[in-house]
C-alpha cells in the first residue's frame, strides 16, 4: 500500500514504523522542519532538549516498549525527583505522600480526606465512571473543601483558567491513576527517539519530507490527493492525519464546529532559561496562587545532571492559556521581563542577569478542555473519505494528551487498518 502520513510527531512517526515494518510505501509529510511535533527539540550545551517539559511514567508502556524496541533502553532512567507547592508566599515539599500528608495548611481530618481521596482514585480502574461528574465538585465531596481550595481549584485554575470548573473528574482521575513517583528521562533528550524513528523508516524504502505543510486533502475516487503548500502533490491509497483537526478542517474544506472545536483547546507558551545557577529547590514547583502569570517551574537540572548541558540550570517556565491571551501573543523578550518580578517571589536572590540564555515556544493546540460534553465530541477515526483516517491527540481520552499515549494510538490505528503485518 502506498501510505501517506501528516505529521512527523510521536503518532505519525510511530504509525510510519510500524507501516514499514510490514512492507508497505510510507510518506510522512511534516510542515515544520523538525521531527517531533510537541516533542520536538532545541539544542541547549550541546545536548537535545524538549522545547516543553516532557518524562515518562512507570505506565507508559508504549514509550517503553518502543525505545526499547529502537535500542535505546539504556538511556532510558528512571528518577524520583523532588515536587513543591508554592501556596501563600511560601514553598512546601509536596512530591511524596508523607509530605503531602504534612502538608502545614491542612488539619488531621484533611490529611485523612487528602490521603483517602487519593488513594481511591488510585483504586478506581475505569474512570468513565466520572465523565459527567465535574473535578472540583468531586473533590470538595470527597477530598473536603480546605483540600479542594487548598490544592485542586487552584491547580485546575492555574491550568484551565475560567473554565476550571467545567473540567471532568474523568481528567482528573486519569491525572492521578496513572502518574508514578518515579519518572523516566532519555538522557540525551527524547529527541533521540525521533531521530531513530526516522532512520529505522528511511532504512526501509520510507521517505520523511519536511516543511511540508498540507493545502488540501481530497478522494475523488479510491485514490487520496494531498497537495502542500509548495504546491507539490501527492497519491495514496491511504491516508493518516496526526495533525490539530483545525489543519485538518482547512485542508478537507470542513467547518471546524463539525470536528470539535468549540472552543476545546488552550494553547501553550513555555521558556527554557539557561541559568548560572539553580533557580528552585524542586525538581517539579505547581504554582498555587492564581495571581502568577505562569503555572509551573520545572527545574529540569534537579532531575538530570546539570553536566549534561554544559554545565547550564535548565529551568522551564510553563503555562496553558487561550490562543488571544496576552501570554500568548505578546512578544516573547517582553513577555519574559514580565515574568522576573514573579520568578523573584519564587527566589528572592533571583537576578535577570543569571539567565545566560533563553528560549520561546509555543504552540496553538496543546491542552484540551476536558469537560463533561468533552467526549460527545470526540470526532472517530473514520473520516468522511474511506481513504483518510484520523489519529490526533484529542483522540486520547480520558487521558489527554502524552508521548505514550500518542505511541499507543498510532499502534491501534494501523493494527484497524491491517497495515502493522498482523492481520
């Protein structure tokens, strides 16, 4: 089979190997100029890092066993690095569950409704249980309102912004299930992956095209059209997208309320800042005082070794907001002279002068807005055109969004298709 792929992430890639794998004649298309997609990366001393924070859990089999699979098990480590909470001008360990249980600010009952809460999530096997209940109602029930104002609604805030309470306890639930204390790092940065995944399909008789970005996509008969936007064209028998149904919506002329958008996606802004020393004590820092512009701190040099890049304090700045958000499209030098005041609350010795060197990204359809009407939404895979199938990170559900994930997807989508060489 001739097979087409739109996008070089973490799905299409995967999707390309395994097509390979059994045979047929794959195209990746990619409109960038990096593999990746979400994932992709910048080089920071020398070494590959991820423009946005990413690890992998304990329960990611499908990353696992793929970088296994690709031969590079043994960068694979896993860590148990250190978590916070910045809550009230101060910061609280809060990445194990004795320090979430000593936590200052709850009371014994608390720590009892905390703990228990918790650990029947943990328990619960299928979160669908919980699709049309919301989260912050559950946890007020369950996990009390001292550790719901405390701990969840400002998380929630942080991340979803107005539309915090519209959230589903099917999110949250799949947040806490399936996370892991220990966390996994291919060091060297999951950009080695990518690059594996390319070689092992271009060893194959697979092409991987780039800055490529997809015009049109048509079937006026059993064969699929594709046309990019340096107006080359290509035929395939069959078609996998992996990209945001709105570029998908445009190319096949669709109307965007007709594949979910409705308004279900945040975008995503995140810095790396190069510093000449540590900025935080955590490894992890959630910022909960919703007055920050930001939502998170993730020094990623308090998990891998500082060595690794040049010697520089990696720490990531993150945030999920709308894509007409001042965040979003303010010009990034000054969205970062903004942000110091605020990194300075985080560490009173902050400096602008220990950032040697900063990097911006962004990218338009990040999060997705899990909402109780969420998965009503969630367009199949089966497209309007026999010949094109759908394979996007709003797919995964109730988890939403992840490498894993992606992997896994891509899997089940050419296993439906018979393209894997097991059917």
């Amino acid at each position: 089979m001739r097979l087409g792929v739109v996008g070089a992430g973490a799905t299409g890639l995967t999707a390309a190997f395994d097509a390979v794998k059994a045979g047929h004649e794959v195209t990746v298309l990619e409109a960038s100029a990096e593999l990746g997609g979400l994932a992709a990366s910048i080089d920071v001393g020398g070494t590959p890092l991820e423009r946005f924070y990413h690890h992998s859990f304990k329960t990611d089999r499908a990353m696992i066993e793929l970088v296994e699979e690709l031969g590079l098990g043994s960068k694979l480590r896993f860590h148990r690095p250190s978590t916070g909470v910045f809550h009230e001008g101060r910061m609280y360990p809060f990445g194990t569950p004795l320090e979430m249980l000593r936590f200052p600010k709850f009371s014994m009952l608390d720590r009892l409704r905390f703990g228990a809460s918790s650990a029947a999530l943990k328990a619960v096997r299928n979160g669908q249980r919980f699709n049309s209940v919301r989260a912050l109602d559950w946890m007020r029930r369950w996990a009390g309102k001292r550790v719901t104002d405390t701990i969840w609604d400002p998380l929630l805030t942080g991340k979803f912004g107005k539309r915090a309470r519209d959230v589903s306890m099917a999110w949250l639930w799949a947040r806490i299930h399936y996370r892991t204390f220990d966390l996994g790092y291919v060091h060297g940065g999951f950009d080695q992956v990518y690059e594996a995944l390319l070689e092992a399909v271009t060893e194959r008789g697979g092409k991987v095209e780039f800055s490529k970005p997809v015009e049109s996509i048509t079937q006026p008969d059993s064969t699929v059209h594709v046309r990019t936007g340096d107006d080359s064209s290509y035929e395939f028998d069959h078609l996998i997208v992996t990209v945001p149904q709105p570029v998908f919506a445009k190319a096949t002329g669709t109307d965007t309320d007709d594949v979910l958008w409705r308004n279900q996606y945040l975008g995503a802004t995140c810095f790396v800042l190069e510093c000449d020393r540590s900025v935080i004590p955590y490894y992890w820092l959630n910022i909960n005082d919703t007055d920050f512009p930001f939502l998170a701190v993730v020094e990623h040099t308090n998990m891998v070794d500082r060595s690794e890049y040049d010697g520089r304090h990696v720490v990531y700045v993150g945030n999920y907001v709308d894509r007409d958000d001042w965040r979003f499209t303010t010009d990034p030098e000054e969205l970062l002279e903004h942000y110091i005041p605020w990194l300075r609350k985080l560490n009173p010795d902050f400096d602008r002068s220990w950032i040697k060197n900063w990097h911006f990204s962004k990218a338009g359809f990040a999060q997705p807005i899990v909402t109780p009407e969420y998965r009503s939404l969630i367009p199949g895979h089966n497209t309007a055109m026999s010949g094109v199938t759908l394979a996007t990170m709003s797919q995964i559900y109730p988890q939403d969004r992840g490498q894993s994930y992606a992997i896994a997807m891509a899997h089940d989508v050419t296993s439906r298709l018979g393209l894997d060489g097991t059917s």
